[in-house]
C-alpha cells in the first residue's frame, strides 16, 4: 500500500502518532540520510549534477555516497550494488 493510503487511513487517529510522523520521514528527507534540510542529501545533489536522468549514475553515486550508512552491516553489498550500476552503464556505452 502506498504512504499517502497509509497515511490517509491513519490521518485522525491519535494512537501512533509517532508512528505516522516516522512514515512522512522515512520518505521525505530520512534522518539517516541527512534530512530534508540537509544541502547535500544524494538526491540534491545528483539532481544538481543531472544524473537524475541517468539511471545508473544516479544509482552509483547513491549507493556510494551512503555505503553503510542505514546499516552498517551492509556496506559491502551497497558497495557491490554501486559496481553493478556503474558496469552496466559501462556495458550500455560499449555497444
């Protein structure tokens, strides 16, 4: 279900409101990724550079950029994610 279907059935009730606050900011401006004030959250900034038309740019650079940041555990596999955009984009430019 999508966030404003959630949000909107949630909308009134004052049993989780920490809860429904939580949902707005895991989608615009996550604190782990800097929040909405932050000038430099990946999504700024690759808008900024233009790679918000370019897939797999956009992709290498957000993987990157926050390689361990939600879970540090994973910094590994979003580095590996970010080499599989990068060689794809490769891949697409060699043919």
């Amino acid at each position: 279900m999508e966030i404003k279907k959630v949000m909107k059935k949630l909308e009134g009730r004052e049993l989780f409101p920490e809860a429904v606050e939580r949902a707005k900011e895991m989608v615009n401006g996550p604190a782990h990724y800097g929040g909405v004030d932050n000038p430099y959250e990946v999504i700024k900034v690759c808008e900024a550079w233009g790679l918000d038309k370019d897939a797999y740019l956009f992709n290498v650079v957000k993987y990157v950029a926050r390689a361990g940041i939600k879970d540090p555990k994973k910094e590994l596999e979003d580095l590996k994610k970010a080499v599989f955009y990068l060689e794809r984009k490769i891949k697409n430019l060699e043919k």
